[in-house]
C-alpha cells in the first residue's frame, strides 16, 4: 500500500513530456573519460531497483551534468520546465534571468527527469521545496517600494555556502572519476582543494556525512551485501572494491585535518603568550598508580610532542594520540588534547597490564606503534579526553 501511495504522489509532482529525441554530447578534451549523457532502462526495471543502487545512479547522472554543463544550461533547463506550468512562467522567467535561484542540482535533475530516469518521490519533494522557497523568495522580495522598482533578494550566507558546498562535492566525485580512470591511482589531496574553494567550517559536517556515506556505499559492496550494486559495478574486482574504499577513506581522513586546521585558525589570538604550564593546568590526570608503578610525566611535554601515549587505569587501555599530518604538535585545551588524527589515534585493551607495560617501556619510538598494533584486542578510536584515571605515560617529538 506505501508503494502504491508514493507512485500517486509522485506522479503528481512528475512531468509528462517525453525523453529528449537527441542526447546531448560533450566533446572536450576529456569526453572520451567522461562519456556521453548518461542513458537508463525502461521504467519498470527502474522500478526494481534498491534505495541504494538508485541513489547512486542518481549521483553518477548530477555529476556528469556538474562535469560538463553550467549553471547557465542548468538555469535554461529548469526554466523550460517551470515554463510549463503558466502560474509558475514568472518564476522561469527570473530564474532565466538568474535573478531567482534555486541551485544548479535542480536543473540538472530535470534534464535527467527528460532524459529517461525515473525521479524518485524523495528526489521529487526535495527539488519542489527548493523551488518553492524561490518562489517565495520573489513573492517576498519582488514587492513595489517607494520609488516603484522591484528589489531582487540576493541569496543569503547559508544558501552561498550551500551552494559552495554543493560546487565542492561536485569537484570530490570529479576527482574520484579521474582516480577510476586512472586504473585506481592517485589520492584525493582535499586538504588542497578545500582550502582552494575556501569550503566554510559550518560545511565540514556535510562534506564529512557525504564521504562517510560513500565509504559505507562502497563496503557494503566489497562485503557483496547488495546484490543490485554488485551488477552496477559487476566490472570491478575486489582489488579495485578495495582500492576505492580506502581512496575515500583517505578522503575523510582529508577532511577531519582540513576541519582540525579550521579550528585552530578560529581560536581567537591571545593578547600575550600563556606558560605552557598555564595551557595545560585545566587538564585532570592521574599523577601516580602504585599498583603497577607507573608515574605520569610532566603535561607541559605534550605541547611539543608529535605522539602521547596514555594508560587508562580504569578501562585497562592503552592509546596512542598521534598527530594530525597538517599540525606541528599537539595542543591541550581544558581537559581535552587537540590536533591529534582522528583516524590514526587509537586503543586497545591491555590483558595483562603490569607485564604489557613493562614490555611497552622497553620500546623506542617507531618499535612501540608496531608493539601495540601486534595487540590482540579491539582497536577503538580515542576521543581526546583526559581524565583522573588517565595515567600520562610518554611522549616523542
């Protein structure tokens, strides 16, 4: 009955017309990477196919369009579709002139709609509400003022940085074209390409949550969990499977350094310089654990430190902060350490902890990252915080 219901309502969100009788051809340099307009089966396969797998369709198809076209196609494209509708050809007419602005993803899905794919109610309800808020937008802004000339309202910061956002993960799924291209070789490097477009620290959750969901996309078909996506990408073997896992992986690994660099540039400058023994007074550690003899060094030794390495009297875990590829050291701040990589820095339990850590202090620097990862527990990400359990037990430059 739910399915029954969607297809009513998204039929009333739908159009009518027919697939363009000519697909469009791109013909620069790079066309016979990129192909031509992506093309679709019949509807009723269409029909068959998972959430998952049609999303994914849904993102090759808008990337294609991000590739090749611009927002002036992408503009031309929604105002022939708002222009079928007479109450909404003012709005065409504003959105021609890019006076009113929805985003380039809008158009470019209507065009998809034109080209044969079937635009799900989700797909559907989302494009109306943007164009709707437009709509409501030159209702509002378009009102007479005193000397009787209309006031276009210019889009406002959070849709600016939407849009950047939105023009950032277009350039993300363009690299990862180019890395599939090139035979699964090459690294994202979005710490550049985020500092290029200037993507803003309010965006990083959504770039964050897009990667994270790509990753998981892409497991899910190394663990040949979704029968649809192991057609779609039937060609790859798990080698390639693997290759782009962690090629996405290193991606989010990019963007929670880009987001660490954010942070420390937005803590506000101090009038003077603070004793590192100030910095660090706020922290809470336990000074000393008899029943194993171990003792915690100085703290104000981690302002300098590339790695800190804690014991966790209570849990029985041993971690080790590492720290982040773009920062020189690490930092405190309160009870937390900061600048550490998120995805390097991790723990494991110590099953017997007075002989583990007797072996632990015999270790050197690079002997001790390969002592802890020959642990046989479950490895857990640490999350920065220092508490009185928390025995600090070395640092290295």
């Amino acid at each position: 009955m739910a399915t029954k219901k969607q297809t009513v309502e998204s039929s009333k969100l739908a159009w009518r017309y027919e697939p363009p009788a000519k697909a469009l051809v791109y013909r620069e340099a790079d066309s016979k990477y990129v192909g031509d307009e992506p093309k679709y089966p019949p509807l009723e396969e269409q029909l068959q196919w998972t959430e998952t797998y049609y999303r994914t369709q849904l993102l090759k198809t808008l990337n294609w369009y991000n590739h090749t076209q611009d927002k002036k196609k992408s503009a031309e494209w929604l105002a022939q579709f708002l222009s079928r509708n007479p109450k909404r050809a003012k709005l065409a007419e504003h959105v021609r002139k890019g006076e009113i602005w929805p985003g380039v993803t809008v158009g470019y899905a209507t065009r998809a709609g034109r080209a044969g794919l079937h635009l799900r109610f989700g797909t559907l309800r989302t494009m109306l509400r943007h164009i709707k808020t437009a709509e409501t937008n030159i209702k509002v802004s378009l009102d007479p003022i005193d000397d009787g000339k209309p006031v276009v309202k210019a889009p406002n910061i959070q849709e600016r940085m939407a849009e950047r956002t939105s023009e950032f993960l277009g350039e993300v799924e363009g690299r990862f074209d180019t890395f599939i291209e090139n035979e699964f070789k090459g690294d994202p490097k979005l710490v550049e390409l985020l500092t290029t477009m200037n993507v803003p620290g309010q965006q990083l959750k959504t770039v964050q949550e897009h990667i994270s969901k790509r990753i998981a996309e892409f497991e899910e078909l190394y663990e040949g969990k979704d029968a649809q996506l192991l057609e779609g990408y039937r060609h790859w073997g798990k080698r390639q499977m693997k290759a782009v896992v962690a090629w996405w992986t290193s991606a989010l690994s990019d963007a929670n350094s880009y987001n660490t660099a954010k942070k420390a540039a937005k803590a506000p400058r101090k009038k003077k310089a603070v004793s590192p023994e100030k910095i660090v007074s706020k922290l809470k550690f336990m000074k000393e654990f008899a029943e194993l003899s171990i003792k915690s060094i100085m703290p104000a030794t981690i302002l300098t430190a590339s790695e800190l390495w804690v014991y966790n009297t209570k849990t029985r875990k041993l971690g080790i902060y590492i720290v982040d590829a773009h920062q020189s050291s690490l930092s405190v701040k309160g009870t937390k350490i900061l600048g550490y990589d998120e995805m390097a820095s991790v723990q494991k339990t110590l099953r017997k902890p007075k002989e583990q850590l007797k072996e632990f202090g015999a270790q050197g620097k690079p002997a001790a990252k390969k002592w802890h990862k020959g642990i046989k527990t479950t490895e857990t990400k640490l999350n920065g915080r220092i508490n009185e359990d928390c025995i600090l037990l070395k640092v290295y430059k």
